[in-house]
C-alpha cells in the first residue's frame, strides 16, 4: 500500500509542476480575493461521493497510511475543475475518481474547493469497497 501512496505522490508532485497547481502563488490565481483569514490547504485522494444537489464532494486523503481522512468540500460557483489541460465540470468528477484538490479553510471551518485536478490512478492503487 505504501507503494501506491509513494507513487501518487510523485505523480501530484510531477503533475503539479508548471501547472499552476503548486503551494506558490500561481498568475491566474494572484487576482483571486482570498481572504487573509482563509487558508489554503492541498489534498490528494480519491472521491468517495459527490453530492451535486448539495454542493459537496467527499475525498478520502491518499496520503494517510492507517486510517485515511475523508475530507468533506463544499463546491461553489468559483471551484475550477481540470481535466488533464482542459477545463471540466463538476459533472465529470465521479465516485473513484482520483483528484489533486487546492482548497480553502476558513475561520468558521469549512473548507471549499477552489481547484480541482482529475488525475488517472496511480498504479497498485486500492479500490474503493463497492456501494
């Protein structure tokens, strides 16, 4: 299991270089009013629901070795989602889906997506349990 953990890593971090989606402030996202109070916080896992009707995506954290984290985000009008190097939709992203998530917690604790990145699965990547 380690093994995949280790190798999505690479893969966030290879995928993460010159794409903008990177802990440093990227051009188009400079003009972005983030509050101060906000931070900005990386995920990367797979999807384990998404709740359209609500606004919300679940995500359960790859780089937790003994109890994964699922993280709850809500989704707004502002979550930008790519595909590859082209824009998507917040229709495409499914359940088991892998993801490099951007987002921001604020002072109340809830945490939205600002950018979403669909990545193919790593090798030797678990499967989620079926539903």
């Amino acid at each position: 299991m380690a093994a995949w953990i280790t190798g999505f890593l690479l893969l966030f971090y290879a995928g993460c270089e010159g794409s903008g989606f990177s802990p440093g402030a990227s051009p188009d996202r400079m003009t972005r009013d983030t509050s101060s109070a906000s931070k900005v916080h990386y995920l990367s896992g797979q999807v384990v629901l998404v709740e359209r009707d609500a606004s919300l995506l679940r995500v359960q954290e790859a780089v937790e070795l003994h109890r994964p984290e699922v993280i709850t985000l809500r989704l707004t009008s502002a979550t930008v989602v790519l595909k590859g190097n082209h824009s998507g939709t917040i229709d495409q992203i499914q359940r088991g889906d892998y993801v490099l998530i951007r987002y921001l917690v604020e002072p109340d604790g809830t945490s939205s997506a600002d950018e979403i990145r669909l990545v193919s699965k790593p090798q030797n990547a678990p499967l989620l349990p079926e539903k």
